[in-house]
C-alpha cells in the first residue's frame, strides 16, 4: 500500500488530501483522507516544511502506517547537494524513519541537482524531478515513472491535486 499526500492552501485555512493505493499502476485511490486545517502556520521562505507539515501529519494520522510501503509528498526530500531536509526529509524524520518518502516536485532547486532524478513521463517536456529516503531514487524514479496515467502527471496525482483544490 503506498500514500500520496498533498496540501492546498485557502485564504483562511488549509486542506489537507491523501490518497491510498495498492500498486504503481492503479488508476483509483482504494481511500481518501480529508481534512481540514484551520490553524495554519504562516509562510516561511526557505521553511516551508514548517507550514506543510503539521497538515500532512493530520491526514497521515487517519492512515495505518505499518502497512505503507512508501509516502509520496509533494515537494522535495533535500533542498541542496549536502542532503539538508526539505519537506519530504522532515516527514521521514518526524516518523522516526520508519517508512519511506519519495518526493515529486514539479520545480528543480538549483543546489540540489545531485539528490535528483528527472522523469519524463507521456510527452512532456518538463520533468518530474524525484527525491526519496529510506528507498532508493532510481527504484523512486521508475515507481513514479511507471505510475497509471498518459501524461506528465501520473493519474493519482491529477485526482489528489482536483480534490484538494474542491471547496
């Protein structure tokens, strides 16, 4: 079982959706987990997991981990080449390493090039640019690679961006 997981934030509050899934190739999530977060930290450039992460955890609250294979985050896993956290390192701490984080960002970081494979899925010629920890990027890579869907964004995550974005 894998868990994606994203976050859209409103004018006075944020909402929080994670998607649970068997296999790369499922088109349908198996459940959905909603929640919405009134009490939302402001932005902080350069610490963004500090505003991201107490609404993941929310939804990751609902869900049995011992049975995730692996959490799907939207953001990266590092911000830079010397393996400083970004969103997807600070969740894998948080759960004291216990299940592995694949991030997908749709935006490169310049300093982290060497934590990063690009997948190009379908026709698009922009990446996915793919960090992970606790699983190894190239198997991270392929996964997402290999996810159901056409296009440059595999289908569960076009459902997951759809439903958080529902008011």
């Amino acid at each position: 079982m894998f868990l994606a997981l994203d976050v859209h934030y409103k004018t006075n509050y944020a909402k929080s959706v994670g998607l649970n899934f068997l296999n790369k190739g499922d088109e349908v999530a198996q459940e959905t987990f909603i929640d919405i977060i009134n009490e939302v930290a402001a932005y902080e450039p350069g610490q963004f997991y500090k505003r991201e992460l107490p609404c993941l955890l929310k939804t990751i609250s609902k869900v049995d981990l011992s049975i995730i294979n692996a959490i799907i985050v939207d953001g990266h896993v590092y911000i830079d080449n010397d393996q400083n956290y970004g969103l997807g390192g600070h969740l894998y701490e948080t759960l004291d390493k216990k299940v592995p984080i694949i991030g997908v960002a749709k935006r490169a970081f310049h300093a982290n090039k060497a934590t990063v494979k690009e997948v190009y899925r379908g026709t698009s010629q922009n990446p996915l640019h793919i960090s992970a920890i606790g699983i190894d990027l190239d198997t991270a890579a392929y996964f997402i690679k290999s996810m159901h869907g056409k296009h440059r964004h595999p289908t569960l995550f076009k459902t997951l961006d759809k439903l958080t974005k529902i008011t």
